[in-house]
C-alpha cells in the first residue's frame, strides 16, 4: 500500500519479544521466470498473479496477502503482504523502465526481501562457480529463450546488495535440478552475501513453502493488520480480469505477440440480479502491428474465440458468476515507447481517473 513507507527492516529475533500480532511487508525479486508469482500464488493459496512459462508475465507490483495464524506458545498471529514484482531486466523501453521502477518502490517500501534464483536455470555471478542448470531447451515450458543468465542474475544481485533489510535467499525450483548439482549451488550462493536466511524450495510443488513462511514471520514487526483478514489481494477485479485475458494471450500465441500486448477494460457491469448473476465484461486488446492483430484475431476469428473462452472460465471462477465477455483487438503503433500509455495500464492510475 502507497501508506506503508518504512525505510529499514525488521530485525531477526522479533518473535522473542512477546506475543503480539505482528505483520510486514515481504518484497520478491528476481530474474524474469524464477517462479515469484508461482510462490506468491501458493502462499496466498489464491490466483493472485498469472503465471506462464514466458519472462516478463509480471508487469506490475503485485500484493498477495498471508494470514497466518497464532500457535500458542510458539508464534503470535501475524499478515505478509507479499510483493511480486516484475522480472529485472536490463530496460529496453518506456515498458520496461516502468516495471524495473515496480520493482524499486517494491524495495523502498518493505520489511524483507526474498531474492529468488532458479535453480533450472544457469547462473553465473562474479566469485562464484558457473551453475549450469538444466540443459538447453529442458527448461520449465520447455523454453527456447536465449540464456540471458550474467547479465540478469547481476542486475538482481547489484540491488540486493545495496538493501539494509533482511534478505531471505530463496533459490527455487529444486525439484529440477539432482541434489549433487543443488549442494554445491547452495554453497556458492551463501558465500556471495550475508543472508538472513537460505531456502530452497519448490514454489510449483509447495515442497519448503510453509517453513518459509515460519520463518519470515519471526522477520516481521509488531504491527497490526494493513488489510482486513480474509482479503487476499489489494487489487479490484478490473485488473484481475484483465490480467486473466493477458494470460491467454500469453498461452495461445507465440513470436512478439505476447509482449506487444496489452489489456484494457472498456466495460464492467456487475450482476444486477442475484438470480442467475451475470457478469458483462468489454476489453480491448492492443497490439502495435497489424500482423500482430491478424494473429490475435486469427482464421475467421478463432484464435480469438479461444482467448475468450479460455479466458471466461477463468474469470466465471474469479467471481462466481457467469461472464458474458466481448473482447476486440487494436493496433496502437509503438505503445511500449509511450509513456502516457504505459502508465494508462497501471491500475493505481485507473481507479483515480474514474473516481
């Protein structure tokens, strides 16, 4: 929330010092696909981000909110609000400046920070062994993207080394990568930096997950809850259904498409009888190019009808009740390079031009 703005973290050891509730913020950061909104989701145990085996999924700050209950005699009560965060990459455009800024007001704002690695994948960071990973092509989604390891592992790793806050090392995906492989990563990892604390884990598998989260809450202030208990993310439906379309665009096209598009609502009437509730939804998809829209729409429109329908399922279950979905594409000529359009997606931005 823009009403959180400590500086400095928590300190190890909090939850010697009494029983009260305490809670926090938890930024996640890492290299696009290390698994930061597969973790977030499963903590959350809710659809709080979507996740695709493509980089760049995330594009904006993301909070999924964690209740953990009291266990007499061990632990107080206690609320995460975890903070997923784009992928850091070096920026290319006004899009990407944008979600590496999501990334750094996550970090200003927050209690701990988890850096993510995954393990799948090599990285190769100064005073460390190369770790090669899963051989090409073998990867999570069976990605064939070029190995962009030095230069995003180092982009991340020069920004945790500047935070005066706890750092939890989480290195992801071990379920991958052999144990003989994953001993010596561990290893080489710690002694790159003093972290609170090292996790391996797998976020897909939830296998580590609920240690983790033992853990952080003994990280965490004495503080009340920042939202109201049952609530699990602090983002209007608006943007989740509009996140819900991008993932299919993401899932069922491939080359530049996924990544020249972009989701507004134009329409959302909610239900206005209790019986047989029906939700009607218009959103625009925005390509930059026409044969970018020729793919989205596809032969007599069926890639798009495929979008639609993969898309309402996913929205009829979002907010339990029927969906009727209108969705048209757009051609918007270089929009990543727009800074006013950029900025139109954000959802922050959205809510105060329709108050």
């Amino acid at each position: 929330m823009s009403g959180h703005g400590k500086s400095g973290g928590a300190k190890a050891g909090a939850a010697k010092r009494g029983s009260k509730m305490r809670s926090g913020f938890v930024s996640v950061v890492g290299r696009p696909n290390a698994g930061k909104s597969t973790l977030v989701n499963a903590l959350t145990g809710e659809k709080v981000a979507i996740v695709t085996s493509k980089p760049q999924t995330t594009r904006t700050r993301i909070h999924g909110i964690v209740d953990v209950p009291a266990k007499k005699g061990k632990r107080p009560a206690a609320q995460i609000v975890f903070v997923d965060t784009p992928g850091v990459h070096k920026p290319g455009n006004v899009l990407d400046r944008r979600m590496l800024q999501e990334v750094h007001s996550a970090l200003e704002s927050r209690d701990v920070v988890i850096w993510m690695v995954d393990a799948s994948r090599r990285i190769a960071l100064p005073g460390m062994k190369v770790h090669e990973g899963v051989p090409a092509g073998e990867e999570t989604g069976g990605r064939k993207r070029a190995d962009l390891a030095e230069n995003e592992d180092a982009f991340v790793f020069a920004l945790v080394k500047k935070l005066d806050c706890p750092v939890f090392l989480v290195i992801n995906k071990i379920d991958l990568v052999e144990r003989e492989k994953l001993v010596p990563l561990v290893a080489e990892l710690s002694k790159l930096h003093h972290f609170a604390e090292i996790f391996p884990i797998s976020a897909r598998k939830r296998k580590g997950t609920e240690e983790l989260l033992e853990k952080l809450v003994e990280y965490l202030p004495e503080g009340q809850r920042y939202f109201p208990e049952g609530q699990f993310t602090d983002q209007p439906e608006r943007f989740l259904v509009a996140e819900l379309i991008r993932e299919r665009i993401l899932m069922e096209t491939g080359e530049e498409v996924p990544y020249a598009s972009a989701v507004l609502i134009e329409q959302y009437e909610e239900p206005v009888s209790e019986k047989n509730p029906l939700t009607r939804i218009a959103a625009a998809i925005y390509c930059e190019r026409p044969g970018q829209k020729a793919i989205l729409i596809g032969k007599g429109g069926a890639k798009l009808k495929e979008i639609g329908a993969g898309a309402r399922k996913e929205i009829e279950s979002l907010l339990g009740t029927r969906v009727y979905l209108e969705l048209h594409v757009k051609v918007k000529d270089r929009w990543r390079e727009s800074q006013g359009f950029v900025e139109g997606l954000d959802w922050r931005r959205q809510l105060e031009e329709m108050e």
